[in-house]
C-alpha cells in the first residue's frame, strides 16, 4: 500500500459489520435513484447485504476491499472516516487493530 492509500482498502470492516447499515439516511430520491437496485435491500430503506456484509462491497475484509458504488455511495459511507469510533468498532469485530486518529489534522 502506498502512503497516499486510504486505509480503507485494507479494510472493509465498516461495510461488513451488519445487516443493518449502511442505511439510507439524508438522500434524495435522485441520489438513490442512481444505486443500482440489486445493491438496495427490499425495504428500500439501506444497502442489501450478504450476511452482514453490504453487496457492494468486492474483495476481501481485512487485505483488499473496493465499493462497487464508491462515487454514488450512501450519505451514511461518506461519513465513516478511518479511527472513527465506527470504524474502531467494527475493525475490534473483524479482529484487525484499530487505527490511530490524528488529532492534528482536526
């Protein structure tokens, strides 16, 4: 991995950690619109997952990871950023050690 490489795709952690999110949260329906509908679960209401691992997701959790969707992803994967709580909770989940947070750049 290069040093200019997100974290995030070594990872995966966030978008494997439950059924239940990535959920749709502040979209419009024109930005949903452009989701492909086999990626959005059956209530419409978040990404369709395979166990808990969101469908859009593609390689493997913990060594190489990439959205099938990145550019039009849901408001709620914007917002994940690496060391975040959510991100530290769900890399405890897969067994990974949790990244450090630069506070400096805050």
């Amino acid at each position: 991995m290069t040093d200019d490489a997100s974290p995030c795709q070594a990872c995966g952690a966030c978008c494997s950690y439950s059924s239940n999110w990535p959920r749709f949260t502040i979209e419009d329906d024109a930005e949903l619109d452009l989701i492909p509908e086999k990626f959005v679960n059956a209530r419409q209401s978040g990404m369709r997952c395979d166990g808990d691992r969101c469908s859009a997701l593609t390689g493997k959790v913990g060594e190489f990871v990439a959205c099938g969707i990145y550019e039009i992803r849901p408001e709620v994967c914007r917002t994940c950023m690496p060391g975040d709580p959510e991100c530290a909770m769900a890399r405890r989940r897969h067994r990974l050690p949790v990244l450090a947070v630069d506070n400096d750049s805050a």
